[in-house]
C-alpha cells in the first residue's frame, strides 16, 4: 500500500515559482509533468544548452516560447535585415 500512497503523493506535487527571466509567478508540476506548462514546448540543443548556461530553475512558458523564437527566426531576420540594407544601398 505504501507505493500506491507514495505514487499519489508524487503526482500530486507541484511548486510556485517564480520565472528566473521575467519573474513572473507560474506552477511547476514536477509530479506530473504532462501537465506542466512547459510541456509540448520542444526545445534543440543549441536552445537547452542557452538557458542551462544563463538560468539556474525553471522559466515560465512565455520565456521558453520566446527563447525558441529568437533562436528559430531572428537569424532569419537579420539576414533579412542585412538584405534589405544591401539593397538599398546600391
């Protein structure tokens, strides 16, 4: 019975936290992580390896959604950019 108990209890867990790049206030669902609001979000490598080194716990899913687009687009953007300038300055 105690396993059962201990399972139910580790589902139920969850934390307040504060996001560590906005500070805004969101709940980790450690228990549950389908559930979590980070959950689906996918991340590469390059990304993980950018908030591990720049962040210390969570983000809130925002941050993540807006970390993914700057690695995803801006890029593409500043090409894009450079294009632009290029062109008019000739």
């Amino acid at each position: 019975m105690r396993g059962r108990f201990y399972y139910l209890y580790v589902m139920s867990l969850h934390e307040s936290k504060s996001c560590g790049r906005c500070q805004s206030p969101f709940e980790c669902k450690v228990g549950n992580i389908a559930q979590c609001q980070c959950s689906g979000i996918s991340l590469s490598d390059e990304e993980k390896k950018f908030i591990a080194g720049n962040y210390v716990d969570c983000l809130c899913r925002s941050c993540l959604l807006d970390i993914q687009r700057e690695f995803r687009y801006k890029p593409t953007e500043e090409k894009l950019k450079f294009l632009q300038t290029t062109v008019r300055n000739r």
